[in-house]
C-alpha cells in the first residue's frame, strides 16, 4: 500500500488527513474481518500465525542476552540504590533523634 507524500499546510487539511486514514484503516479491518468469517482456512492461517509470533515473544523475552536486558539490570541497580540511600537516611535520622532525646533528657536533668 504504497502512498504519496502529501503536504499538509492547514489545519483543515490535517483533519481531513486524519479521516482519511481513519476511513481507509476501518475499511481494511472491515475486509479483513470478512475475509476471517468467510474463510476457514484464512482463519486458521491467522490464529497459527498470531499463536507463533506470541511464542517467539515470549520465547525471545526469555532468552535475552544481559546485554540486551540491561534496561532491567539499570533498573534493578537503581532500585537497591534508592533502597540503600533511603536506610542511610533513616539510620541518620535514628541516631539524630536519639541524640537530641538525650539532649532533651540532659537538659532536664540539670533543671532539676
């Protein structure tokens, strides 16, 4: 389906572009889709061929190299960073907080 380049300089003409597209992509949906009704063999073909590229998605999801699946080893890198900074701070905060309570507690002390 090979179209031209077309030049769209208005608005107006970018919405018409738009149903355009619309029109022709519902009216090869409708096609396709009495194409599967009419067709039994057309039917099966489709579902053998969409059950294969799920099974080779799947299949190449599991078999990624860790060169291609850095984007998940960054991710978990990231995740035990945050964990890590996130105990230091709450470590930090424990012991400043027990730090003022025994200035508090000092404090008191040589009030009394």
């Amino acid at each position: 389906m090979s179209e031209s380049v077309r030049y769209i300089h208005t608005q107006e003409q970018a919405q018409a572009e738009l149903v355009r597209l619309d029109v022709l992509d519902k009216a090869y949906r409708d096609r396709r889709k009495q194409r599967l009704l009419n067709n039994p063999q057309f039917a099966q073909q489709d579902r053998e061929m969409r059950s294969q590229r799920t099974r080779n998605n799947r299949n190449k999801k599991r078999n990624l190299s860790d060169s291609e699946n850095s984007w998940q080893v960054i991710h978990e890198m990231n995740s035990a960073r945050q964990a890590k900074s996130r105990k230091i701070a709450k470590d930090k905060q424990f012991i400043q907080d027990v730090q003022e309570q025994q200035d508090m507690i000092e404090k008191v002390q040589q009030r009394y």
